[in-house]
C-alpha cells in the first residue's frame, strides 16, 4: 500500500500503538483488538519495506522509525537505508537524504547487462562505457576496451560525487 512520503501520524499517535526497538528495528503492538495481541511483531511486507498499520492508514516502518527517534521529517528529506536492504529499520541503518542522495544508494539495476554498476557495452564502438548521473542526467567517463577499465572510472568518479551515498 503506498503512501504520501510526507504522511506521517503524530508521535503521541504513534507511541499509543506501537513499541519501537532501536536495536532490532521490530515493532510491536502496545493495543490489543481481533487481529493482533499487545507484544506482538507488526507490519507487513510491501516491496520489500515494512508497513505498518494505525489508525486505517498504512505507514513505512523506516519513516515511524525516524520518527519516534529523531522526531519530524523535513518535506525535503527521504530516509534512505545505508545497507540497502528496505526492511533492515534499525536506527542506525537509517539516515536522511534528498531524493537525490536516495537514488545514488541503489544497487545494480536488475536489466543491467554486464554486472557492473555505470557501464554498459557499446555495441557501436564495441567498446565498454561508463557513465555516471548526476542531477538527472548521464555525463559520459569514457569508452574502454576492458570492463575493468570502465568500472574504474565509473567507481572513481562514484566516490568524488556520490560520497557517503555511493553504492556498488
């Protein structure tokens, strides 16, 4: 079940049905009604995130997280999980970022070819291409006659503009 990236319940809501563990990034019940006892793990699995449900709304666990931790979401402000994997909601797997910063934390595209993030086979040239976006768009590295050669260049020019968010 999506939801509105900013849509959030208040902490006060929030803390009256559910337990946050910190450490483990589980959830708990705090009510009990036909579906559900008080203690019991909550949330259910929605593309791989974690949804939780309060007050006839679905919720992603990571944002309820943050919340109860660090307190509101800044409207510009994703939370991205540093490892990757969208259901690991422990605190420090979490961390905000722009939308931007968000994309530069993915893994390798599932149609990508040639296993390697940034580079493709050009078959015009019949050489290998690295390429790298950059604020919604492709700037080219180069056209190598080796893979390793333009996954070089793609992971060099990934630690100069994506940072902390880089992501092989």
């Amino acid at each position: 079940m999506p939801v509105k990236i900013n849509d959030l319940p208040n902490k006060d809501v929030v803390d009256k049905y559910v337990t946050y563990c910190p450490k483990t990034g589980v959830f708990t019940s705090n009510i009990f009604h036909q579906y559900c006892k008080v203690g019991q793990v909550v949330g259910l699995k929605d593309r791989n995130y974690i949804r939780i449900y309060i007050e006839k709304k679905y919720y992603a666990a990571h944002r309820l997280a943050w919340l109860l931790i660090n307190g509101e979401i800044n409207p510009n402000h994703q939370i991205d999980h540093i490892d990757g994997d969208k259901s690991n909601n422990r605190i420090f797997n979490l961390r905000l970022a722009t939308h931007a910063d968000n994309c530069r934390n993915i893994g390798l595209p599932k149609h990508n070819k040639s296993g390697v993030k940034g580079v493709h086979f050009y078959k015009q040239k019949e050489k290998w291409r690295a390429q790298i976006k950059l604020n919604g768009k492709r700037h080219w590295l180069g056209d190598f006659e080796k893979i390793e050669d333009a996954k070089f260049a793609y992971d060099n020019a990934s630690k100069t503009f994506h940072g902390e968010f880089r992501r092989e």
